[in-house]
C-alpha cells in the first residue's frame, strides 16, 4: 500500500508515492534515478549506499524512505555547486583515488561528515571514518590520501 | 513479504503506546536490524509499521537524583558523543565506539539494540555491568503504564525478552556509578568495524586498594542471551586483583561460557577469547 510523501534531496522537494517498506535507496535509484548512490550489500555492510540525512552519514539501504520526510537528504549528485566539484570529489581525482569506483561515492559521502565536524583529521581519525565503506580493489591508502588532500585543500 | 497496511510516526508516547495496544504492530526506529531481518525473510513485518524516531521526550540522557536515564531513542552516535556518560560512566561509551560504522552508530538506537536481544548486542554487556533496568510503557486503563525489568531479566532467548507486544521500551535507567567505580568493555572480531561480536566481555566494580567490590561481570556471544557470570563476579569479589586472582577468573569464565560453533567462530575458540578477555579486561580495570 504506497502513500504520497514529500522528501527533500539535494535541497529539492519531491513528491512520491512509496510504500511503508521502501528504503531510501530504492527511492532514489528505482524513482528519481540518483544512480550516483550504489546499492551493493542491501544489508548495511559495505558502504556504497551512504547518503547524508541532517548532515549525518547514514546507510540508505537501511533507511526507511517514510522516514526521512523533513529532513533534509543530501546524495552525491547535491554536492557540486554550480557546476564546481567538492573538494572531496577533487582530491579524489588528483590522488588517484578511484579503481573501479563502485565504492567512490559512497566513501565520499562518508568522508563528508568526517571533514565537516573534524576539519584536520589525522589518519586514525580518517581510517576510523571510514571503517564502513569497503572498497572491494582495496585502494584504502590512496582514498585515505585523498581525504587529507581534500582536508588540506579546504584549510 | 507481507504487505504493511500502515505507517505512523507519532510524535506523542501516549500516542504510540495506543497504536501499540491492539498488537499487530511493528516498532521502527533506526532500522539498522529491522531492515536486513525483513529482507531476509527472518522477520516478518506486522499490518502496522511505526516509526517512534519523532516521539518526544525520549533521546535525552540525564542525571536525576542519582540515576542516569537514557531515553530509547538516543543513538550510539549519541552515547559516544555524550559528556555526560564519559564523565559518570565511560564503559557505555567505550562500547559505543567499537559498535558497527560510522553510518550504523547515526542510525541505530539504544532501544533497539536492547530489544534486537542478539546474544551479542554489543551496547547490552556494558548496561549490564551498570545493571541498568528498562522501562517499559503500555497503554493501560486511559493512561500510560510504566514497569521497570531488570536488564538481567529482560532476555529469554536469542531475540526474545519478556517484553509484551503492546510495550514499548522507553529509558534505561541506572545508579549514578560510585566514584571508585571502574569498568572496561572488549570485543572481539576479525573487522573492527561493522563486526558482530565473536566474543565480548564487560567487568565493572568499586576498586579500592587493588581489590574489587561490588562486581559485575558480563559476557556476550557466549550463551542463548547476554550473560551475567555471578560466578565469576563471586571469584572477584573482595580478592586483591592479583594474578592469581585474575586467572581464576578467567578459568572460571570459560566455564560459565555455553558459546555455540557458528560462521563466526567455533565453541571452543570463543571459550578461549572469553578467557583472554576476562584477563585482559581485569587487567583494564587495575591499571584504570
């Protein structure tokens, strides 16, 4: 049984019918096809899906689409500003961090939150950041360089 | 997968407990277990889902008179980021930074993890060495209801409580630790992140003088529910925390442990961790 809801992504409002049961991840791939956020596991253990709900990183495979209506949700596609890259997104092309880039957007996002409450984080604070996003070529160092380089560049 | 007929997200408790009374209704609120039990066809949704994320008066965590009430609703994030806990009892949010991801810990909620009642519930070990109770509240005779069930009590099996389905878990409350309190939490598992427990192990009590009081031992993934080793508790109690002392313990904490051969390990290696543990973790609390 669907029922028409109003979400906000990307500082957009969408009205859509979806079902009690709907993640949050379905809603924007399969409804508004946000394919930037990538569903991997489905089960909350590797990453790809995290998205920003009220400036936290969460897994959306796990969010409940009904449950994030009026709260803001920003996807990998709502974080260049007129037409310029985040900074993350630019460090991550200059540090050669992307192999197959399955992981990418879902890394970023996470790394997000990390650099928006802890601006100079140190490795440990990085690697701890990023714990739940697997990157299945295990490129970890140079995504881990382009974190601090993204830190750096926003210093 | 049965089909949900229903969503509300009530932002009153006395409003959730009514929705709650008729039965047929399932509790939502991080969705970090819900989702994948439902999807993987463990669990199966009721004609209801109610989302309790928006009831207010349930994510503060506060000292009143003595104890320290954690509302359901507060996330690990929150318990991790918490001064309070860090300050009056840091095994909470030791715990909590050793739970699952990042992503997870925003998510997922006190309350919910106590009632997943997985044998491994990694914020359940260090509630019980603070032998926390649960408050839970129903609608009853035009009014809401409170009990409070010792944490100890609460689980009968793996994902069972005696909680009724017309209940909803609201606080966890517990005494304000003495100041000589000292109580240290581990975990074991070959991802530190996103890592069910293999084996943890929690220990907490009054330490005076090189020796512990007041002592409070609990073991998780080691039997069909989150276990209290009095047994071992006994062992400690009042002895100088020396090596002896310490192996005995963990001698004895083997044998308390009833662990099971599963994907994640074998019996007899989590028999072996609980040893390791205990050791380590009593080691923990004499250095403080």
């Amino acid at each position: 049984m669907k029922q028409l809801i109003s979400i906000e992504i990307n500082g957009e409002v969408h009205e859509l019918a979806v079902a009690p049961q709907d993640s949050l991840l379905h809603v924007l791939r399969e409804e508004l096809g946000l394919i930037g956020t990538k569903k991997g596991c489905d089960t909350g253990g590797c990453g790809c899906c995290t998205v920003q709900i009220d400036g936290r990183a969460v897994y959306s495979c796990m969010t409940y689409a009904m449950s994030v209506q009026g709260k803001p949700v920003v996807t990998i596609e709502g974080i260049t500003e007129n037409g310029q890259l985040d900074p993350l997104q630019q460090a991550f092309i200059d540090a050669g961090a992307v192999q197959c880039g399955y992981c990418t957007c879902g890394t970023i996002m996470a790394a997000r939150e990390l650099l928006a409450t802890v601006p100079d984080p140190d490795e440990s604070q990085i690697r701890h950041a990023i714990a739940g996003n697997l990157c299945r070529c295990t490129g970890y160092q140079k995504i881990v360089d382009a974190i601090k380089l993204a830190a750096a560049n926003s210093a | 997968m049965s089909d949900v007929q229903n969503y509300l997200s009530p932002h009153r408790l006395d409003d959730a407990v009514k929705a709650m009374a008729g039965g047929d209704t399932t509790v939502l609120c991080g969705g970090t277990d819900l989702s994948p039990q439902t999807d993987s066809g463990l669990r199966e949704y009721a004609g209801t889902l109610m989302n309790i994320r928006r009831i207010e008066g349930l994510s503060g965590i506060d000292l009143i008179d003595g104890q320290i009430r954690i509302g359901a609703l507060v996330t690990v994030t929150g318990i991790g980021n918490s001064q309070l806990l860090d300050e009056l009892a840091p095994v909470l949010v030791e715990a909590a930074d050793q739970f699952a991801s990042d992503q997870i810990r925003n998510a997922a909620s006190l309350g919910g993890n106590i009632c997943n009642a997985s044998p491994a519930g990694d914020m359940i070990i260090p509630l019980l060495v603070l032998d926390a109770v649960v408050e839970l509240s129903s609608w009853r005779q035009g009014t809401v209801h409170t009990r409070q069930v010792s944490l100890d009590e609460f689980f009968t099996a793996p994902g069972k409580t005696v909680r009724q389905e017309n209940e909803l878990l609201t606080a966890v409350i517990f005494d304000q630790p003495a100041e000589s309190f000292v109580a240290h939490f581990r975990k074991s598992g070959p991802r530190p992140a996103l890592e069910i427990a293999t084996v943890s192990v929690g220990i907490g009590g009054r330490l005076e003088n090189g020796s512990l009081s007041g002592v409070r031992v609990a073991m998780g993934a080691v039997a069909p529910t989150p276990l209290r080793a009095r047994s071992v508790e006994a062992t400690l109690e009042g002895k100088t925390l020396d090596a002896e002392t310490i192996r005995a313990a963990a001698v004895d904490a083997g044998e308390q442990a009833t662990p099971i051969d599963d994907v994640r390990a074998s019996a007899w290696y989590r028999r072996h961790l609980v040893c390791v543990f205990t050791e380590e973790v009593l080691n923990d609390v004499l250095e403080n």
